[in-house]
C-alpha cells in the first residue's frame, strides 16, 4: 500500500464543510466514496484543513492510502476521477509521495481571501460577501499591520475547540482593491477555527467607523471571542494557498517517474 497526495479545489457552496459529518454532504466524503468506487477498495482521505459549510477552496490538498492496480496509472485515475465527481469538485494531479508525508502536518503556510462588494454581482452569488457601505480601506489596511504585531488570536477564535494553543504567526495581512469590489488576503503558519472571518469581520467594523485602532489593540488583547467584531458569512472565503516543503514534491516526481510507488 502506497501514499498518494491529490491536488484539488472545489466550490463549497453546496457542501457541509470538507470533513465528514453523518448525514451530511461534505467534500471528504465526496472524495471518499469515489476513490473507493474507481479503486475496489475502501479508502480515508486526510485533507489539507478543514473548510467550513459554504467556504471554498481554489487550491487544496489531501492524502490518501491505497494499492493501485498496474492497469491503472495516475493520470488515468485522475480523470476517471474527474468524470465522476460532481462539477464543483476538481481534481489537478496525484503524486506518490513518501509513507509519512502528511496532508495536513507537512503544511507550512495556508493563505486565505475573503472577497466583499458594495454592489449586487449576480455572477458571483456565492463567491463573496455583499455590504452596504464603503469602507475605509486605507484604514482597515493600518489595522492589518496592528494584527501583524501580535500572535494570539484567542479574540478571533471559535470557543469550546481542542485547539491546545491560539498562538498563530502571520506572515501576510492586507485589503486590496479589486474590479468589484476588495478582498482581504491573510496568510499564517495556522489558523484558529473561524479566525478569518471573525479579523474580516473586525477589520471591516474599523473601515466603517464602529471600531477605533485603540479599540482594535483592546480587542486583540482582551483575549476574548465576544470582544471581537461579528464572523462574516463563508459564502466569501476562499483558501487559496497551501503550502509545503520542496521536499515532498520532489520526492513525489522522482517516485512516480522511477515507479517506486509500486
């Protein structure tokens, strides 16, 4: 039995959240019972992170643990994949990588944007967050640079978790304008349950006049989620960049061409 990386993103509107829940329409277990189907054999695939209900995921990794028959190579099962999965799942590519490569663990770096608009956009319903008022963007950008300052987001964080730590470090933190509107770019080591949406949300209270700098310093230090401004919708989110040491890929393109996999 072999390790396998997929490379993948999807639209998350329709589903539950990347993880498996009972009942519920997740993308895991959309991957799941494909893999397993094509491969004649019952398979887990670990993910990148875990998306919430609505969120979505233009660039997106997992790992799975299966035998692939020697009629079946990967390009192959890539698209057998792609013919079976619903259209807003996509599939890239699958490598071969090492037995302890890790989806999640091996991470070194997640990048995240959350789009908003003051305006209707009738074909983008889903894909952002809609407002109605403009915001300050210099403004929220000075207080961008404040959270670059600190590494504990107890304040942005959704309680009751099993996180043994809010300690996260930011590597990026910036509003930018684009066509329609303007999206908030973040990147991190890690990040908390609910923390973009929630310093989105914050960030957002700064650009229209409700919080102060001062008032945002006295939120990131109070250390307390009900300090903090109010979780914006997933419908916005979208985890755009993951990632890894050079390492795994380079491993990954000497195995599959060398037939190590097998």
């Amino acid at each position: 039995m072999s390790r396998f990386f997929i490379h993948l993103s999807y639209n998350g509107a329709s589903y539950n959240g990347w993880q498996c829940q009972p009942g519920l329409h997740t993308v895991q277990a959309s991957l799941e019972e494909t893999l397993s189907t094509l491969l004649r054999q019952e398979v887990s695939v670990v993910g990148c992170g875990r998306t919430d209900t609505g969120v979505h995921a233009s660039d997106f990794y997992a790992h799975f643990d299966a035998d692939i028959p020697d009629s079946m190579d990967l390009d192959t099962l890539t698209m057998k994949m792609n013919g079976m999965l619903p259209p807003d799942i996509a599939i890239f590519e699958l490598w071969p990588v090492a037995a302890n490569a890790h989806a999640r663990f091996d991470a070194t770096a997640r990048t995240y944007q959350y789009h908003v608009s003051d305006r209707k956009l009738p074909f983008r319903q889903g894909q952002y967050c809609r407002i109605y008022y403009r915001p300050d963007v210099e403004l929220m950008n000075r207080a961008a640079k404040i959270l670059m300052e600190y590494e504990d987001f107890t304040s942005f964080a959704k309680v009751h978790t099993q996180n043994k730590t809010n300690i996260c470090h930011l590597m990026e933190a910036h509003w930018d304008r684009e066509e329609e509107g303007w999206v908030f770019t973040i990147r991190s080591n890690r990040f908390l349950r609910n923390m973009v949406r929630s310093v989105v949300g914050t960030l957002l209270d700064v650009g229209r006049g409700k919080l102060s700098l001062e008032g945002l310093v006295a939120t990131i230090e109070a250390k307390d989620r009900s300090a903090a401004g109010t979780s914006m919708p997933a419908c916005g989110l979208f985890l755009t960049k993951v990632e890894y040491p050079a390492s795994i890929f380079e491993a990954s393109k000497t195995m599959k061409h060398t037939g190590e996999d097998r």
